[in-house]
C-alpha cells in the first residue's frame, strides 16, 4: 500500500449547535482563535505533515469555507501596499502551497457518513482526517506529522488518542489494546460513547485520523451504531478485528473547540503563545 499520504480530509457539514447563535450563519470551523479561522490551522497542520491535497466536507451555508481558501480581489486591492497586507501572508501562502476540492454532505449521519461522503475526493488511497474543532498545538512537530511518519512504518489505520478522566469518557470513542511501546497500542476493541462505567479503558479518541482506503468498503455496509448515526468507530473496530488500526497517544496539547470553555482556552493559550507582544 502506498505509504505517501498526498490527501487530508476535513468533515465541515455539521452545525456547531453549542455556539448558537453565532453559528447560525457561520461555520464553526470559521470562528476564529485570535485571528485565524479553526479551520485553517487544520490546514496548516497537513501542510506540515507533507500533505497537499485538502478534501472539504460541506454542508448548506457554508460558503465561507471555499471562499476562505480563494483571493478577494476586492479586500487585498483596498489594501494593497499599506501594512495590513501582511495579515495575508499565511493564507496566501496557504493558497499557493495547497489543492483545495469541495463536497457537499446532504444528511447529517454522523462522521462515518460524512467520510464516506469524501470518498470521491479521495480516491483508492490512504488519506488523513482532521476535525477543525479539535485544535492540536505542537510548535515542534504537528500531530498529523508525528502520525505520517507512524504510517510510513506500520502502513495500517491510526486514531490518535489521549487519556480523559474517568467521568468524561462518555463523551468519547473510547478504545483498548496492546502496548506496543509507550505510546502505541493495537487497538482490540473500541466503543462510542460507552455508558459511564462501562469504558475499556481512559484512551479517548481525538479528531486526528489516518485511514486506509478500504474504511470505505467498511463505511457502505455499516449500520447506523450511537445516536443512529454511521459512527467511524464502529467502522475502525471492523478494521481492528480484520487487520490492524494503531492508537497513538500523540505528543502535543489538544483543545476541544467545540466547547466554549475548550475554545476560549485554546484562544488564551494561542494569544500568549503566539501572538502577545
């Protein structure tokens, strides 16, 4: 199997119900940490990792997406020449540097369907998968490089992960397997949003994925699991049983900005970080 991965998807269809009003007409994946969309410091995140080829997830009012990852002739000739023109050196770069293509998700089904939505973007061939909402900070290396690299070695599945407390692993796909090492396990089991008490472990899933192409064969047959929703973890845990999917404790800090307390968090830690004096 091919071990370049070339393709990130980005599933983007959903509503961000927990910021209404705001995300009545916004895209949560467009709210800003500072000064720079959730969605584009994904983008900078696969960029990082050698990945070029940006697959989007839409859904109805999400334009701003597209539009994001485009010129405005109009904004950069009002501002062309002064000093607010290097507020567009990143985009711009982004632009450049990366392939952007567009699908629409018509039903929201869960994640597993809204991967299997991306199919047509991605083609036969592993590919990535990044949740904007989950905002990943690695000044030295990015996550998605860390798990890249990991494909390379093992060419399987990988989920990153990361330990929760007990009381919040309801929240989560959760899994348990095999160290490998340290920071390794081979997953043996897996479960969405298990009932509390009931977790295999503490290793909740985070929204950082590798996947191999035949999670599609896997995604057309599977049968609506938590919520009623086609659930990815249903899917991996197919893939588990049959082959092999790593979890990766990965080595960076997370924030959950889907949550307002995780996203006001993530944009203090980003203004002290990154953008303070």
């Amino acid at each position: 199997m091919n071990a370049t991965i070339k393709k990130c998807l980005f599933p983007a269809a959903g509503y961000g119900t927990r910021f209404l009003p705001a995300t009545k007409s916004m895209p949560k994946e467009m709210m800003p940490i500072v000064n720079k969309p959730l969605i584009e410091y994904g983008v900078d995140e696969a960029i990082a990792a050698g990945i070029d080829g940006m697959c989007i997830v839409t859904g109805r009012g999400k334009h701003s997406l597209s539009d994001h990852f485009d010129s405005n002739y109009e904004l950069e000739h009002q501002i062309s020449g002064t000093a607010k023109e290097d507020m567009l050196i990143d985009i711009r770069n982004i632009i450049d540097t990366a392939k952007f293509t567009f699908i629409r998700q018509r039903e929201m089904k869960g994640l597993g369907h809204a991967i299997l939505t991306g199919k047509e973007l991605v083609g036969d061939e592993p590919f990535a998968v990044v949740l904007a909402d989950d905002l990943c900070i690695n000044p030295d290396e990015g996550v998605l490089a860390q798990m890249v690299a990991l494909y390379k070695q093992f060419r399987c599945s990988i989920v990153a992960v990361e330990e929760v407390p007990a009381d919040e692993t309801h929240k989560y796909g959760v899994i348990a397997g095999e160290m490998i090492k340290d920071d390794l396990f081979r997953v043996d089991d897996m479960v969405e949003k298990p009932e509390p008490g009931t977790a295999p472990s503490n290793m909740a899933i985070i929204g950082r994925y590798i996947l191999t192409p035949d999670i599609f064969d896997i995604l057309e047959t599977q049968e609506p699991g938590k919520g009623g929703e086609i659930q990815i973890t249903d899917a991996l845990l197919k893939q588990a049983k049959s082959g092999c999917v790593l979890a990766y404790k990965f080595k960076g800090r997370r924030f959950d900005c889907g949550s307002v307390p995780g996203f006001i968090e993530a944009t203090n830690y980003c203004y002290e970080k990154f953008y303070k004096g």
